[in-house]
C-alpha cells in the first residue's frame, strides 16, 4: 500500500523561512553579544619592532659554534634561513625562580574566577590582534613555515583561550589530591 502526503510549496517555504530566520537572528545576537564583550576586554599593545630578527643581516655561524661552544649562554638562530637572532645569558638561580614561580602560582589560585577570565579573554584579544607578528615569530624562531605557525599555534592558543574561560571554573575548582 502506498501512501502520498501533499505538501504546498507556501508550506515548506514558510517553515524553511522560519528556521532560516531564526538562525541568522540567533547569528547576530551572537554576534552583537560578542562584538560587545570584546570590546570591554582591555586591550595590549606590543611594539611591531618586537617581532623582527634583533641583528639583521648577520648569519650565525653553525660551525664556529660547534668548534667552540660557550655555555654561559644559549645561542639562538632561525633554523631556515640561520639569521643570527643573538644570545640569552644561561640561568643559574633556577631554585630561586622556582620559588618565586610557587608565590605566583599561589596568588593566582587565590585570585577570583573573574579576573582569571578576564586576563585569559584579553591574552585571547592579544592574539588575535596580534596574529601575524606572532606567527612571524614563531616561524622564525621553529623553521616553521607562516602557513604551519599558524595552524600549530595560532590557532591552538585561540581555540585553548576561547575554551578556558568559558569552562575553567567548572574544571579547575575541583582539588587534586598531592602526590606523595
């Protein structure tokens, strides 16, 4: 036995309507509401200058590196085109930054889930704003290519940052127990 159902076009486009308007009004609620969000995140500024190579033009040296190494301090040079991107002296009161990194992380347990929404949606607007400089940066410094600099870590540090104030209340507030 075969059954028919007749449906009108008026019918179907009125439903289809329905629904279409629905989702574009829900879109733009979203939006609005965002928009506005975003704009009460404070903003931070970082000199574009911060983004290019210290030492431009010099190229590092691998094999006098190699020859004669100096551990005081750590060379640093972008593997792809080996620009020389100068030296950081070597840390030796690694007790001490320990300790202090302790006293921070104590203070930021202790400060309330708002603030610690708030600086998470501003670094999330720093990136943002700042994408291109740090994809720059993060291709020079890994020999990664722009393309890949921002899929592995522009985008991964957006999604985290989006995903972390939203949810880190509910995540962090439980206690783990102390290892022994």
């Amino acid at each position: 036995m075969t059954m028919y159902v007749y449906v009108s076009v008026a019918q179907v486009a009125k439903v289809v309507g329905g629904v279409l308007l629905a989702y574009v009004a829900a879109r733009i609620a979203m939006w609005l509401s965002s928009e506005e969000l975003w704009m009460r995140i404070p903003s931070v500024s970082v000199p574009a200058e911060l983004g290019e190579p210290p030492v431009k033009g010099r190229k590092f040296d691998l094999r006098a590196h190699e020859r004669k190494q100096d551990l005081s301090v750590v060379k640093c040079w972008d593997p792809a085109s080996l620009d020389d991107l100068g030296v950081v002296a070597v840390t030796t009161n690694v007790e001490e930054l320990i300790a202090r990194a302790g006293e921070a992380q104590a203070e930021w347990a202790a400060s309330p889930w708002s603030q610690r929404r708030k600086l998470l949606r501003t670094l999330l607007k720093w990136c943002v704003a700042e994408q291109a400089t740090i994809a720059k940066v993060a291709a020079r410094d890994s020999g990664k290519t722009l393309t890949d600099a921002v899929f592995g870590e522009i985008l991964v540090t957006c999604e985290k940052l989006q995903w972390l104030p939203a949810n880190c209340e509910s995540v962090l507030k439980t206690k783990v127990p102390e290892a022994r």
